[in-house]
C-alpha cells in the first residue's frame, strides 16, 4: 500500500504541485471568512439551562447596554469645578457617538435626595448638578454612603468617580434574540424538539450579520472612548469598564498571539532547523509544508465556520509543531537512508523514505487526533470546540506533510553529505547506553516520582479570577483590577426572587413583607468580603426613607408613589430592579474578583445556607448572571479532566493495539504517557497552578502529542528486533540510532516553540505553552529511558527466529 502510494505521489509529483497551489489559492480566500468570536457563548456547554435563565432575566429587567469610564483625579478633588469641567467636556464628547443614548454622571443624576419631601409631580432634572450647580461641599456631602450611586458613580473614599456611557439598543437584533429566548426557554421545563433547533438556527443565522455589524461598531467606538480621555490623562488616572470593553481586549489578546506567536514560532523553527541540519533546503521545505498547512486549516476553518475562541487562539502555533513534528521525522530517514544508500537516486530515496515512515506517521497522527478528540466530551463548549478545530488541523498536517514532502524533493537531484551533529550522537550514544546499563535504576525512579505526585495531583484546584488571567502589566489588568476594587466589584451575580402568592395583593405594589424580605437578603449579602456594590428596590426605599425626613415608606405610600409618579421616571427608576407582570424582583451585586482566597464554590453554598435561616424557599429564588455561569464551568472542569484522561487513556490504548496487534505492546506504549501526565497534573498541584479552561486541555493534548514519538521509537524497534542476528539490546542500539535523532529534533523545536508562549499576555497561555514544553521533556525522557527498558524486559523476538537463530 505505502509503496503503491509512494509511486503514484512521484510520478505525479507537479500535478500534486499544481494542486496544492490551487487549494492554497482557495483556502486563503476562504481565510477571509475566519473569525474569532469571544461572547460568552463561546464559553458555554451547548443549551445551557443557567445561560438562558440569564438570558430570560436580562431581557425581563432590561439592563442597558453599556460601558463605564472612571476617573481618578491626580492632584485634585473629585468634587472640585476641575473635575465637574472635565466631567462635563468628556460627557459631551461621548455622547456625539451615533449609538450613545445617554452618559450618566455625577453631575446630571437626579440628587433626589435635596428635594426635602416625596412628591409625585416631581421634576427629577431639576434636582441635577447642571440644573442648579451646587456646590463641592453639598455634591461631597450628598454622595456620601448615598444609597444608590456609592460604588456605582463614586467611591466610598471620594477619590474617582465613574461615567456610564448607555448605548441605544439595536431593534432589529433585540427582535431576533427575544424570539430566540422565547423558544430557547423551553429547556427550562423540558427539551428542545428538532423544530426548535432549526428556528433558532435560523434565527442566529439572520442575527449573524448585524451582530458582525454591531462588533465591528463596538470595536470602534471603544477606540474613539480611548482617544477621547486621552488628553485628560495628564491630570487624571482614566480607566474603561464593561462587557463589552473586556470582550474587544480578549479579542485584541486572540488577535496578537495568532500574529506574534505564530510569527515568533515560525522564526524560532528556521532557526533551530538551520542548527540541527545545517542546509537551506531542510528550512524550506518544512516551512512550506507549515505555511501550507496553516493556510489550508484557516480556510477550511472560514468554510466550516469554526471560530477562533480565546481557548483555541493558540491553534496556529499548535498546528505549526505538530506539522513540523512529521516533516523532521520525514527529514531525518531521509538523511539516514541517504548516507547508507550511496548508490541510490532521488526517487528511490523518496520511494523508501515513504515506505518506512508513511505508517508511523500515519499512526502518530491518528493517536494525536485521538487526544485532541477526547475534548470533545468534556461539555465545555470552547474545549469542545478546540478539539474539533485541532482534529481538521492534524488530518491536515498529516495530508500536506506526506504529500509535499516527497512531491516537493522529488524536482530536486541527490545532493548527499547528510550526518548528523557530534552533539546530537553524542546525546544519542549516552541516552542508548545508559538505558542498556541501569533498567533497574529507570524503572525504581520512575516508581518513586509516579508515586509522589500523586499527592501533587490531590492539591489540584478549579479556583481562579478573570483578574489572574491577566499579567500584571497590561491595560486589561489594571483596568479590571481598579473597577473590581473601587467600585464594587467587576462580576455581576443577580438573585432573582419570585414573590410567593401569600404575600401578593392587587391593592399594593410590593407588601412590607417582601420588602423585609429584600432587606434581610442584602444584610446577608453585606456580610461577605467578596460582595461589591447591591442595588435593588430596598436601595430606592432607603432614599425614600432619607427624603422623608428619616421616616420610613408605609406599604401604601409606596404604592401611591409608585402610582402616581411619571411612567418613563418609574421605569428608569425601578424598571430594572422590579417586573410587576411575572411578579419578581431583582437584586443585583457584582462581586470583587481581587478579593484574596475566595472559593466560589463555599461562597454559593454559604449564601444558600443563610438563606434557608431565614426560612426563604430555594424554589422562590434563583442566581443568574456571569458569577454562577463562570462557576458552573469551573465546577465541570474538574469531572472533565477526569472523563478526559479516562477517555485518552482507554483510546489510546485501543488504537494502539489497533497498530501493533499486541496488548503487551499497547500497554508499554502507553504507561510511559501515563506518566508524563501524572507528572504534569501532579507539578500543577504541588506549585498551585488551578485547573482552567487552557490548562485542562494539556493532559491530554500532551499525551497525544507524547505518544507520536512512543509509536515511531516502538515501530522502529519491532522492525529492528525481527531482523536476522538481532536481540534486545541491538534493537535498542539501532533504533535509538534511527529514531533517536528525530526524537532530539522534534523535542527541541516542540518544547521552544510552546516555551515562546510565555511571553503572552494571557496568562493561561503562558501556563499552557510551559506546561506543554515540560510535557514534552519529560516524554521524551520516559521515552528515550523507561519505554526501550519495558520493550527491552517484556517484547522478545519471536520464538521462530530465536529457532532460526539457534539452528544457525
């Protein structure tokens, strides 16, 4: 079959030229079509009841849209006419934005407060800074623990204040995603039927267009914002905020590792291939069958739709070394067959070169499309995703490497002079003999460090902070950590309380009941470090209460100024705190992301807990929003990792008994990769490194990379061990003489290419491309040490040949 195919590709080796120039042609107009996506449905398992609940709640309080700037003062007050001046100059410049409804600051909020009486008639913008300017001292003295704007417009110091710029809602859109949450509501009662699929397919694909509008909208608008407080930077620390505004710098950050990163690899690649083979043409053509490959895969991806997420940004630098990984074993048979085959032309050269590597190579890319698949059953929807996306991407190195290689040299004549480096036979010659001299030795040290990190992997934990995912040093950071600090909190978590029918009359808006109910769930609230700012419709009675000289609001004085205040004032008021049609109120608390050693998981169960002391039914309430979506996800990741390795290991296991026809066979290839794992789980739990959306995809992208040179060492052995005149030990000495430098080269340019991530801004990259770089380290010490000792221990030649032998 290889030989077959080995003669067909040289023979036809310009066609296939041809060919691959068209489909590069092709796929880099289909690249156009690539996007990256980084909404929170990229985050999320695939109709997700939590996600539409919060979906069904947004769209019942009508949040607004929108994205805050806060401004720090270096040299003077917040409550001081330099600040209300530039307070004023920004607002103005923001809101000649098309999209820009309103920009609400501490100078045009109704001070409702100063109004001295409760007053149905009353005319909120006369109560406005810009309408009366009062001066520094009243503002100062107004904001102070202001029941509704402390956290929200200004500090509890008094020392930055923030401006909510709103923007208009799209109409045809919010039509689209309400018929969208109308159908995808089902699935809180039940399932979604076929029908349903389809609709909101459908509906998503008519929503398409203007939402890519609509981001492409947002990404300039946040640019003008930037421009906008540029110049006031001088006197003052500016700092943006919002959804929205974290969603463009994911992009940004997803953007510069598939250019910078893609870019460094490439470059650190030519270098190291120049090093190791020391002529131009072995730089070449691997960086063509790269480039190629990448180019078919974006195009491919662009056609199918896949979407680049923060979790698969990395996918090109991936796809980079996995392609380089089969070109350089390619390369160095090659070379080999070259040196020992004086005689021989190109062709025959390239005819053996396939013959000896196509079924290695072919099954290293089936075992690494087998770690990659494991993924896909880990529920989490961009791990999923990325092990779709890097399954494309390997079936397309594998293709491109074995077609261009030899199509490719075979327009080129037999140049010779192909050894190896002194450095690389040495590290060779050492490896081969001290594996031959101390088994004992390999296998008791790999006892004891399997043994050990064991514990390691018991201190595994799933806890982590947006703020962490950050470095230090970048803009995302600081902004997120000032917002997280000063102004309540930076992730939003809203408990959504249904009143029950006992405490419902037509005659009231709201009992006393349900609001001493409201109360003494903030006062629960209040009690956590964690809990930012919380604001609900106690927030409004607490006001209440302040204007009307001290006193609190009687039930049915509520419901008289809730009746008889203006309809649109009402609604800016209360309308996002309170749905009188489905009879729920709203309390909404961001929570403090920086807030040191805070569990998630015992903050929830501590809250529910308090909760059921104050006799509240946990069916007349629900949590919504991003906290309890990004813990679910957490919560998965752990059962994920489990299922994930379970899968891998058991595939693994399979296909390779698939490719050797032996289980003996199978179970020594897969317990050096056994290891590799434990010890990387086991070196993130001793150096506290949490399991995150990254970091639980190198388990098993590690062991399906790893394993590609545990198949090419243990097929090479096979071969060296059935030869005439050969025994354990000769199989050994010649297969780490043929395989042994691959396994150097592939090692090398793997672990510096991921080793470059670290210079990213996102720190679950820096961990991924470090961890990886370590993982494939250590693979290749078990399998230049522990794996030739196991074949060495257990596979013997056949008994026939030893019968042959003996007879000789």
């Amino acid at each position: 079959m290889s030989a077959f195919l080995a003669n067909i590709i040289i023979r036809h080796a310009k066609l296939i030229l041809v060919l691959f120039t068209i489909c590069g042609v092709l796929a880099a107009w289909s690249a156009q079509q690539f996007k990256i996506d980084a909404s929170a449905d990229t985050l999320l398992i695939k109709n997700n009841k939590m996600f539409v609940e919060t979906q069904v709640m947004n769209e019942r309080f009508s949040p607004q849209e929108f994205i805050l700037v806060a401004y720090k003062p270096k040299a003077h007050e917040v409550f001081s006419q330099q600040s209300f001046n530039d307070i004023q100059q920004i607002s103005s410049e923001l809101k000649r934005l098309p999209r820009v409804a309103d920009v609400t600051n501490i100078l045009n909020v109704p001070l409702l407060s100063l109004s001295g009486k409760l007053d149905p008639n009353l005319k909120p913008e006369q109560l406005t800074w810009q309408a009366n300017h009062y001066s520094s001292e009243k503002m100062r003295e107004v904001f102070t623990d202001h029941p509704l704007f402390t956290d929200l417009l200004v500090n509890k110091d008094q020392t930055a204040t923030a401006m909510q710029i709103v923007f208009k809602p799209n109409a045809e859109l919010r039509d689209i995603q309400s018929q969208i949450i109308a159908i995808q509501k089902t699935i809180l009662d039940g399932e979604l039927t076929e029908q349903d699929e389809q609709k909101i397919a459908e509906l998503k694909k008519q929503a398409e267009p203007i939402e890519q509008k609509l981001k492409k909208t947002r990404q300039q608008e946040i640019k003008q914002i930037y421009q906008t407080i540029e110049p006031f930077k001088d006197d003052a620390d500016l700092y943006l905020g919002g959804a929205y505004v974290l969603g463009q710098q994911m992009i940004d950050i997803i953007q510069s590792d598939l250019v910078i990163f893609g870019s460094a690899i490439g470059l650190a690649i030519c270098l190291i291939l120049f090093i190791f083979f020391r002529k131009i043409r072995w730089v070449i053509l691997p960086l063509l069958c790269c480039g190629l490959s990448v180019i078919l895969t974006v195009g491919l991806f662009g056609l199918l739709d896949f979407r680049a997420t923060v979790i698969s940004s990395n996918f090109i630098a991936l796809q980079l070394i996995l392609t380089l990984a089969v070109v350089v074993h390619l390369i160095v048979e090659f070379r080999q067959l070259e040196e020992q085959n004086s005689e021989a032309n190109q062709q025959e050269l390239l005819r053996q070169t396939f013959v000896n590597k196509f079924k290695p190579c072919l099954y290293a890319g089936i075992t690494t499309s087998v770690g990659f698949a494991s993924l896909i059953f880990s529920g989490i929807q961009p791990v999923v995703s990325f092990g779709w996306m890097m399954i494309v991407a390997m079936c397309v190195s594998i293709f491109s490497s074995l077609l261009l290689f030899p199509a490719v040299l075979a327009s080129f004549k037999r140049k010779g002079d192909s050894h190896e480096s002194r450095i690389s036979q040495k590290v060779v010659s050492v490896l081969s003999a001290f594996t031959l001299k101390r088994p004992t030795f390999i296998v008791f040290i790999s006892v004891i460090v399997g043994g050990g990190l064991i514990f390691g992997i018991v201190k595994l934990n799933v806890e982590n902070s947006f703020l962490n995912y950050f470095k230090e040093s970048t803009q995302v950071r600081t902004e997120l950590e000032f917002i997280d600090r000063e102004f309540g909190g930076s992730t939003p978590l809203d408990f959504i309380y249904t009143v029950p029918e006992s405490e419902r009359r037509d005659d009231l808006v709201m009992s006393a009941k349900t609001i001493q109910t409201l109360q003494k769930i903030q006062h629960v609230m209040r009690q956590y470090e964690a809990t930012g700012n919380i604001t609900s419709v106690v927030n409004f009675t607490e006001l209440a209460k302040k204007i009307n000289q001290g006193r609190p609001l009687t039930e049915y004085e509520l419901t008289v100024i809730y009746t008889l205040l203006d309809k649109s004032l009402t609604e800016q008021l209360l309308g996002a705190y309170f749905n009188p049609e489905n009879n729920q109120l709203r309390i909404s608390t961001r929570i403090q992301d920086s807030t040191e050693n805070f569990n998630r998981a015992e903050f929830l169960e501590t809250f529910r807990s308090d909760l059921a002391l104050l006799d509240i039914d946990p069916k007349s309430y629900s949590l919504t929003n991003l906290f309890v979506l990004y813990q679910d996800i957490l919560q998965r990741l752990f059962s994920s990792q489990i299922m994930t390795l379970g899968l891998v290991f058991a595939a693994l296991t399979l296909v390779l008994l698939v490719i050797f026809r032996s289980i003996k066979v199978a179970l020594i290839a897969v317990i050096p990769n056994i290891l590799t794992t434990l010890v990387i789980l086991g070196v993130m739990g001793w150096l506290g490194i949490a399991l995150d959306l990254m970091t639980i995809t190198i388990s098993a992208i590690a062991m399906g990379i790893a394993v590609d040179d545990t198949i090419h060492f243990v097929h090479r052995y096979l071969e060296e061990l059935n030869r005439e005149n050969s025994d354990g030990d000769i199989a050994i000495k010649k297969t780490f003489k043929s395989v042994g430098y691959a396994l150097i080269y592939t090692t090398t340019i793997i672990a510096v290419g991921f080793s470059l991530l670290s210079f990213s801004d996102f720190v679950p990259s820096i961990l991924f491309g470090l961890l990886t770089s370590l993982a494939m380290l250590l693979a290749f010490i078990t399998d230049t040490t522990l794996l030739p000792v196991l074949l060495r221990k257990f596979v013997k030649p056949k008994p026939q040949k030893i019968q042959a032998q003996s007879n000789s």
